[in-house]
C-alpha cells in the first residue's frame, strides 16, 4: 500500500510528488513504492460527502452501504455522512453504530452516520441525540432529512441538546403546508400547465428564516440541506452577516438542471426539492462561489425501478449524485471557485460541518492521511448509467456531456477506485 504518485499538481498549482507511507504522506519514497503516474493530474483531498442516503438497512435493492460506499469512491469520495431515513430510522445509538459498522466492512470510505432528529423522524418526540453522540458512532450530524421538523419548539430543544457537544442540527427545509406531500415541481407556469403539485420557493426560505432565528436565540449550529431558491439563500446571508452559527448546502443537481426537464414527465427529475429556475441556478452558483453556500451536498438518493416507475406525482423523488458530484461542480463552478474553492467546498468544509476534521478535508502535506482524488482537469465524457457502482441507475445525468475527472481514490492509502 505504498505509493509515489509523480507528477501531480496540488490545488494551488505548486508540481510536487507525493509518498504514501502506511496510509499517511510521507517526507520520502517509501520502500517498495508502487509508481502512479500524474502527469496532467490534478490531487484534491478526498471529497467528503455531508448528504449521501444508502438505504441499508431496509431497502438494499436500491443501495447498500457497500454499494454506496462503492459508488462514492467512484466519484472521489472518501467520506460520506449517511442520512438516517433507513427502514428502520437511525434513531438509537446501536443503530448508528450499526451504520458504522457496515461502513467499516465495506471498507471502500469512511461512512459516518446522521442520527435522527426525532424518533422514527415523526417530528413528535426527540430521539437518543446523547446516546448517539457518545457510542461508537460518535454521532455529531442529526436530520430528519426527507421530511422538515416543522414543530419549532422541539427545532429549538434539539438546538440546545446539541450544543454542549459541537453537534449541529442539518434541516430539510420545507414548510409542509406550504409544500405539502403532493408538492412535486417549482411553483410556476409549468407545474400549472402540467398539473403537478407547486412548490413554492417561501416553502423553503420561510422555514430556513426561522431555523437561523432558532439558533441564533439558543447560541447553536444550524445547517441548510439542499438549498434551491435564491429566497433561501437570501436569508442564509442576512444569517451569516449577523454571525448566526449558519451553514448551508447545495446539491449538484440544483447547480446544473433546470425545472423544464420536467416537461416530459420522466420521473428520473422528480426531485425534492424540486429543479427550479434559471433564476435560482444562477443564484446557488454565485452563493456557492462567495461562500454564502458553504458545501456541496450530493443527497444521492437511489431509487430502484418500482418506486420510479410511476406516474410523475406518485413516484418517490430523488436522483443520483455521488458519481458526477465532481463533474457537476466542474462545469458549472470551477471558473468562479478555482481548484482551491472546489477542494474547500468539496472536502475542507464538509469535514468541518460533520466534525471530522481529524481524518477528512486534511491538507495534502507530509504527516497527513493519504486521503486524494487524483483528476485529470480536461477529461470529458458522456455520462452513461450502466458504468456506475450504485445499484440504482435513476441517475438524471444519463447522456449529458460532462468532465470526466475522478481517475484514482484513495482513502488511508489504499487505492478504493481507479478507472482502467
Ligand atoms: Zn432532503
């Protein structure tokens, strides 16, 4: 497991090689060092995942920790934070270290496991955040994610259990009368003409003006899942101004797709929150370029054929993300944001959201975990769904002509992907 990756160009463009010794970079080539070849490559610290579902345990026909583990170092990953909404909900702390374990015998990247908010995620009665922090699993990133925690005084009594220990409380913004269940496509002429239910922008601003308003009132940590609206993004920049404990997230899907693929009906763009707006992309990317959107967030959902394979309003949303989060970012980003701002919303401040910071978005520098994506900058290809480790194929990218840049993924060493 000992490397001399030659060559390669680090994200502030200094050329350098670099030696992986007993998973850590090392001042010197180690002994009996396997040679890999970055000329032209670019390495980024491992990218680090805040908002990945893996379906296990429950549904391991559409993805299972393995699978999605798999996919992940597909895509550059290192670490994923694996959301709570399984079958049954990880609620209780042998629960998440249930998660855990199956991530470390997987064995493909580190998979941290998002306890619920609320037990069964029912908004009605906070689950085992203490327990949770303090077993194994070490649980600092709590959601209810796939549903929002409208009931603001249980909101603001999570905010206060988290806070002694650093935790954060990551919401899925959506004011459910605002957007209820049958709310599947951006408010606006085409859910009209289409006759889908609307899903208006304040749904999710409204909610995230009161979470910030929450934390700022119990002096805790807030994060923005999944933000789509210029609205939301708004109000997380009048949050951050004032120095409210805020982070916010955007998918790469809301970076790149707009609300009229929907036009068809192919329920491989049902999403939540839905696509939106030219508007709204424009404003994610600039937010995402000044900070104000601090990660990218993949929330790959797997789906497998009988829970898509409906008419647009009954199939379940959600697409795929973790194997073109990188591509995506590249396309729509990588001018404003530098390899510099990709590495740091990327790996850098997800680590730091999920408190990982120890093992994940480290700097490649001597002493430090071999965790890397090497990148070729100028690969492109025509994303096909079929070459993917997921075993879901609901991946909303399917013929679009992206970059084609992961090449190799390392994590502590030990090469989890490399593309032949
Ligand atoms: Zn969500």
């Amino acid at each position: 497991m000992n490397h001399v990756i030659a060559g390669v160009q680090l994200p502030n463009g200094t050329r350098t090689d670099l030696y992986v010794h007993d998973g850590v970079l090392a001042d010197e080539a180690p002994p009996g060092a396997e040679r890999i070849d970055a000329e032209g490559l670019i390495a980024l610290p491992g990218l680090v995942d805040p908002h990945t579902h893996l379906r296990e345990p429950g549904r391991e026909d559409a993805e299972t920790v393995e699978s999605g583990a798999a996919a992940a170092a597909q895509g550059g990953f290192t670490a994923v934070c694996a959301m709570a909404n399984t079958q049954p909900v990880t609620d209780t702390a042998e629960k998440a270290e249930h998660i855990l374990d199956l991530g470390v015998t997987a064995g493909l990247t580190q998979v941290v496991p998002i306890g619920a908010i609320t037990q069964n995620l029912e908004g009605k009665a906070l689950a085992e955040l203490g327990l949770m922090n303090r077993s194994r699993a070490k649980v600092t990133m709590f959601s209810d994610d796939g549903v929002c925690l409208m009931d603001a005084q249980l909101m603001r009594r999570a905010l206060e259990w988290v806070k002694p220990f650093g935790g954060v409380i990551a919401q899925h913004a959506q004011d459910s009368n605002l957007a209820g269940p049958g709310a599947c496509c951006h408010e606006s002429e085409i859910a009209g003409r289409l006759g889908l239910g609307p899903w208006p922008p304040v749904a999710e601003s409204a909610i995230i003006a009161r979470d910030v308003q929450l934390a700022e009132a119990t002096g805790s940590r807030v994060h923005v899942c999944h933000i789509s609206t210029a609205e939301g993004v708004e109000v997380v920049r009048w949050a951050k101004a004032r120095g409210i404990d805020v982070t916010a997230e955007v998918t790469p899907h809301h970076l790149l797709l707009g609300t009229e693929l929907v036009e068809g009906y192919d329920t491989v763009y049902k999403v939540n929150p839905p696509l939106r707006t030219s508007e709204h992309i424009e404003a994610v990317r600039e937010a995402l370029a000044d900070g104000t959107i601090d990660v990218v967030g993949t929330d790959h959902a797997p789906h497998a054929p009988q829970d898509k394979d409906h008419a647009f309003a009954d199939a379940r949303p959600g697409m795929l993300g973790l194997e073109q989060a990188l591509a995506v970012v590249m396309e729509t980003s990588l001018e404003r944001l530098g390899w510099e701002g990709v590495a740091d919303r990327m790996s850098h401040a997800p680590a730091k959201l999920a408190s990982l910071t120890a093992q994940q978005g480290r700097p490649l520098t001597v002493g430090e975990p071999a965790n890397l994506v090497l990148v070729d900058p100028t690969a492109r290809a025509t994303v096909n769904r079929t070459d993917s480790s997921s075993l879901s194929r609901n991946n909303p990218y399917h013929g679009i002509d992206l970059p084609d840049p992961v090449r190799l993924t390392m994590w502590r060493g030990k090469v989890t992907y490399a593309k032949d």
